[in-house]
C-alpha cells in the first residue's frame, strides 16, 4: 500500500480499487483465451491502433466519390481553427502541391491531427462520418505490376513489357496477326477482362473494331462506335487524349454508361492510337472485377504500347504503298517493254526517200505512236497518233491502234477512208474509257513524189519547201477520234519536189516549258528546222531534242515526244 500510496484508504475505496484490478487482470486473462469478434477488432482498431498504424498507406488505396483535399482541410478548420488547419497541412505538405493521389494519405492525417484535439476515436468517426455522407469510401487499388512497388520511375516490369511489345511490331508479320498478339500480351501481363483495338473507317465517322480479347457476343456485335462525343471512347478519339475511368458508377454519358453497366465493367481506360499526332484508332481495357485499377504508372504503359499500335498500323500501310508502288512499276516496265517493241526498230529503206523517227516517253510508258508502212504497191504510208493519258490504258490502246492500222493499211483505203474506219472501230471503247486519240495519216507515192493525208484532230505537221525556203502547214478538216460514232474526213494532196522535208510530230515538243512557263512553241521548231534544212533526218531529229532538252533545262519530260521525218533525196543521191 506504501508502494502504490494507497495508505489512508478507506474500505469502501480499498474495496473498488482491488474490485478493479481484478476485473482488468480477468479480462486480460481471458483475452489471451478467446479471439475477438468482429465488433471487437473493430472497436479495438477505432479506439487503440490510431496511432499504431504506419504513417502513410501501405497498401495503394483510393478514395470513390472522393472529396477534394481543400474540403477535408476545411473539415479540420471547422474543429481545431482555420490557422491551426492551415499551419498543420503546410507542415505536412512541405514543398509538395496537394493533389488527388495524396487524398489517401490527407485522410490519415486530418485523423491524426483530429485526434490530437478531440481524441483518436472522434477524430476517425467525425472524417468517416464525413465521407459516408458523400458517398465516399476507401478502395484498394489493383497493383497490376504484381508485387513490384509502384513509383514514378520505370520498373524492370513495365521495361520487360513495352520490349515484349516492340518485338512483336518488329515481327514482320501481318497487320492482324500483330494487333492479336499486342493484345495477347496484354492479357498475359495484366488480369483484364477485356482489350479492344479500334480502328477508325475511311469515312472518319465509326470506330470499327479490328481485334479484340474477352468481348461477349453481343458487345461484339454492336462494337461499332460512332466518332462523337456521346461516349467516352469517341471524346478520346476526338480530342485526341487518355480517357480513364475508374469508377464506372460516376459515368454521366447515357450510352457508355448503359453498355458498362450491361457488361458488368467497373474500371476501363481508352488510348488513342496515333501517327504522327493524328489519332487513327483507340486502345481499351476493361475490367469487371477492380475499381482503380489504372494508375498513372499503368497508364504510361498503356500509352506506350498505344504508340506501338501507332507504329504497327503505319508500317503496314507504308508495306502495302511499297509493294503496291513495286508491283505497278513491273507492270509499267512490262507495258514499257511491250509498247517500246510495237514502235519500229529501224526505218524501212524506200527509193528516193531517207527516213527517222523517235519516241521519247516522258513517263514509263506513254500514248504516243509512229510507224512505217510500206505497202503491196510500194505505196509508203506514215502515221503519228497520240493516245491520251500516260498510263497502261494508253499504251493498250496505242497497241491496239498499231494493230488496226496494220491490218487495215493493206486493204488499200485511202487516208481518209482509214481514219473513219478506226474511228467506227475504236469508239465504244475510247468513250467507256473516257480516252481519245489524235492521228495523221499520210500516203507517199514514191513514183510521182506526191502525198495525200488526213487528220483526225492531230496538231498540223509541216513541209519544208527546200526550192521556196519556207514552210508549209498541212491542215484537213476532222475530228479527233473517239468524239462523235461516225466521222467524215477531209483527204488532201500535196506534190514533193527534191530536198522537200515532211515534219509529223506531238504536241509534246512544242507544248514543253521552261522554268519561266514558257512554252517551247512552234516558232523555235520552225526556225530550228531552218537551221539544218540539209540535214539528215536522224541528225534533225537529234538537234531537235538536244534543244528541247536545253529548253526545259531538264532531262524529264511532262509530256511524250513524238517526231517522224521524211526527206526527199535529190536526183542523184
């Protein structure tokens, strides 16, 4: 009694004191006997462990229908004074700014600081109390990085994901084949109940979905989403940015709402897919059984492998371009090769006459056409044409046009009556292919040095009159081919004396520009002609081109060159 200073006591006061002690040590005693109910454990955590528990969350936890960390300081001004508060968060927050991540932790030490004026037990009732009458309530938050602790710097995990990823972009397998894979590894990584890729249509008004892991069949067959910014996938897309929802039950849009809730998803996140800044689809993952499950550790993920997607989806177009590109281009050396076999090898050799003619494509294959025809009856005929356009259609068509001519020149028409012919021949197809073709046609009689010709449309060709020293435009009256079903076509006649020079040329040469825009013009041919009227019709056609080239001030041409030349040799040579 001495020891406890208990001396002086009465009975009444020895006999509550040692009835205490007894009970204290029975309760005690039994404690250790029987475990606590849940009632208990929890009474015991609210009245004796407040200030047990370790400073900070441990486990990641977020709060649903969270307050804002301004309105729980308020709560605390309410009960220990607004300077108190203010002086006790600064202390707290140090140089950090208050954010939505820290409300966790905010929550625990507006307890503590609660429970240094009011005691621990208030302090925990008055902030749930608080929470529970927002709607609020504390949820863990899914690690999807498994036991790795989370924080702001790249994990070993997360490194190990994105190389996963990129080894399977740089697989070099088919676009498909890519985006099941990404999605494989997704679910292989983390427990999600569903992945989507959607990729937007050419029209740019519908998300069509491209693949797809865990989707019931009726998500399936309405997967389609319209680009607006009903839903929440729509807005990522629109806006190009990370929509993250972790709590479906907040969702103020009616129709994603009614699909999550119909679905049984609690959590999802959408990724735009983009090339270049430019969103071309989304990424989505969704969970059914976590709220919270996309941190922002995740979500830098996820963005990433987003921008594989992104890289996956541009280099299977940039594939399909190159061996598209490949394939036309064999086709078009193909054409080249055939169209460049239909044009004579060498010029034929006629008494009287020395002869040249060229081609030069300022595409891989063109709509230009010259040939020598030399007849039965020694008759010599020249013909120029040029198919519009500078494709295959063009090169088919002018291979066509050669055959025709050919097999027609020896039934003996004359110009005109050949033009027509071709024109009746020719005419459904040039006008189902929106296409038409511009001829001259001249006969030579080598015994009376005379020619008759017609012209379908085609730009006027030229004489030179070696005795005169001037030119001569030869112009008949016709229709280009392909225009009207049946043709009449003007036939005239000229008669060559020695030294007389026949020019049948495109539009090609005299339509060329300069840097300037100028065009090369029928006067500079003229006078180019002039200057070497004795030549021969190789060297002329030579010295033509070289001019053309010097011109332009380019080796490539925008429109084919088509150039034949007949000169009339002089008695004697």
């Amino acid at each position: 009694l001495h020891l406890f200073g208990l001396e002086g006591l009465d009975m009444w006061t020895h006999s509550l004191l040692w009835t205490l002690f007894f009970n204290v040590g029975a309760l005690v005693s039994l404690s250790f006997i029987f475990e606590q109910d849940e009632v208990q454990k929890q009474q015991a955590n609210r009245f004796g462990e407040v200030f047990s528990r370790p400073y900070g969350p441990g486990k990641r936890q977020r709060l649903s229908k969270a307050p804002t960390a301004t309105e729980l300081i308020d709560l605390m001004s309410k009960f220990i004074g607004e300077q108190k508060a203010e002086t006790a968060i600064s202390s707290f927050l140090g140089d950090r700014k208050i954010g939505d991540p820290d409300l966790p932790e905010i929550k625990e030490f507006t307890e503590r600081t609660l429970a240094g004026y009011v005691g621990s037990a208030p302090a925990r009732i008055i902030v749930e109390n608080y929470l529970a009458t927002r709607g609020s309530k504390m949820e863990d938050v899914f690690d999807v990085f498994g036991s790795v602790n989370i924080s702001r710097t790249v994990s070993r995990e997360q490194l190990q994901v994105l190389f996963e990823a990129a080894k399977v972009v740089a697989s070099g397998l088919n676009l498909q084949t890519i985006l099941d894979n990404l999605l494989d590894l997704l679910n292989r990584q983390f427990p999600f109940d569903l992945c989507v890729v959607r990729i937007v249509d050419q029209e740019g008004k519908k998300l069509k979905v491209w693949s797809q892991k865990g989707m019931s069949i009726q998500h399936l067959s309405d997967s389609e989403r319209e680009v607006n910014m009903d839903t929440v996938i729509g807005e990522a897309f629109l806006t190009n940015s990370i929509q993250v929802v972790n709590d479906t039950e907040e969702i103020t849009r009616p129709v994603t709402a009614q699909i999550m809730q119909r679905e049984g998803i609690k959590s999802f996140a959408h990724v735009p897919i983009t090339i270049e800044d430019k969103p071309i689809g989304v990424l989505s993952a969704f969970s059914r059984t976590d709220k919270g499950i996309f941190t922002q550790e995740f979500i830098d993920v996820f963005q990433s492998i987003a921008a594989q997607l992104g890289i996956a989806w541009r280099n299977a177009r940039q594939t399909e371009h190159l061996i598209a590109a490949r394939q036309q281009e064999r086709e078009l050396e193909i054409a080249r090769n055939i169209q460049v076999g239909l044009l004579p090898v060498r010029p034929p050799q006629v008494e009287g006459v020395s002869l040249a003619g060229t081609c030069v494509t300022a595409y891989q294959v063109g709509g230009d056409y010259y040939d020598f025809l030399v007849n039965d009856d020694s008759t010599l005929d020249l013909v120029i044409a040029d198919v519009s356009g500078h494709n295959i259609a063009a090169a088919l068509i002018m291979a066509e046009v050669r055959t025709f001519i050919q097999a027609e020149a020896k039934s003996r028409q004359s110009a005109s009556q050949l033009a027509a012919s071709l024109n009746s021949f020719f005419y459904p197809n040039l006008v189902k292919a929106e296409m038409f073709i511009t001829l001259f046609y001249v006969k030579y009689f080598p015994q009376t040095r005379r020619i008759t010709y017609a012209n379908a449309g085609h730009n006027l060709p030229l004489i030179w009159r070696a005795r005169e020293q001037k030119f001569l435009a030869l112009d008949a009256d016709g229709l280009i081919l392909g225009i009207k079903p049946e043709v009449e076509f003007e036939e005239r006649a000229e008669q060559l004396e020695d030294g007389d020079l026949v020019f049948l040329y495109t539009d090609g040469i005299t339509e060329a520009r300069n840097r300037h825009g100028e065009f090369f013009g029928e006067q500079r041919l003229r006078a180019l002609i002039r200057q070497r009227q004795t030549a021969g019709p190789q060297e002329l056609i030579d010295h033509l081109l070289h001019h053309v080239q010097l011109f332009t001030g380019s080796r490539s041409l925008k429109d084919d060159i088509t150039m034949v030349v007949m000169r009339v040799e002089e008695d004697g040579q």
